[in-house]
C-alpha cells in the first residue's frame, strides 16, 4: 500500500516502537482515512498484539484477542492493569 502524506506519522509510530518503555498507543481519527493500514505497517515484522477497540467489553475483548498470542495470558485476572503488567513482562513483547 502506498501511504500518501503518512510519511511522517508512519516515521513517528517507528520511533516511538524504538522506545525501550512499555507503552500503548491510541489512534483515533475519522474514519476511512487509513488508520488500521497506517498502523498495520507500523509494526511490520515485529513482535505485536493488534487490537481494533468496540463501542463496548473492551477488556474481554483484547484478553480472547491478547490470548492467541500469548496463551498463557488467559490465566490472568480480568482488568487492564494485570493484562498489562503481565504483557509486560513477557520477553517478546517487552523491548
């Protein structure tokens, strides 16, 4: 896919995945405008865990999502704070 005038988000978004912090990042905007595709190449050939948040059950979303990654996720406590920290923790997902 060719990104037009997305140099510079697309350059951002590979800093920022540079960081050696454990770090979340949101994308929000209008829709059709290329978000997902933006994002998609972002993280291509690294090691990721790619979520498209709902209006609703949010947190029982991403731990069935999270869980095919990472299998063992499913035996941590539903709430973000564990998910995270645990994710954390994991050597293919901490930098």
């Amino acid at each position: 896919m060719k990104f037009i005038n997305r140099k510079k988000e697309l350059k951002a978004l590979r800093e920022r995945l540079k960081s050696k912090n454990f770090e979340l990042y949101i994308i929000y905007g209008r829709r059709r405008i290329g978000k997902t595709a933006l994002s998609l190449e972002s993280i291509q050939g690294k090691n990721f865990i790619y979520y498209l948040a709902t209006e609703e059950d949010n947190l029982r979303r991403f731990k069935a999502v999270a869980s095919k990654s990472i299998p063992q996720l499913k035996y941590v406590q539903l709430e973000w704070e564990a998910l995270f920290n645990f994710l954390k923790k994991q050597n293919n997902y901490h930098r």
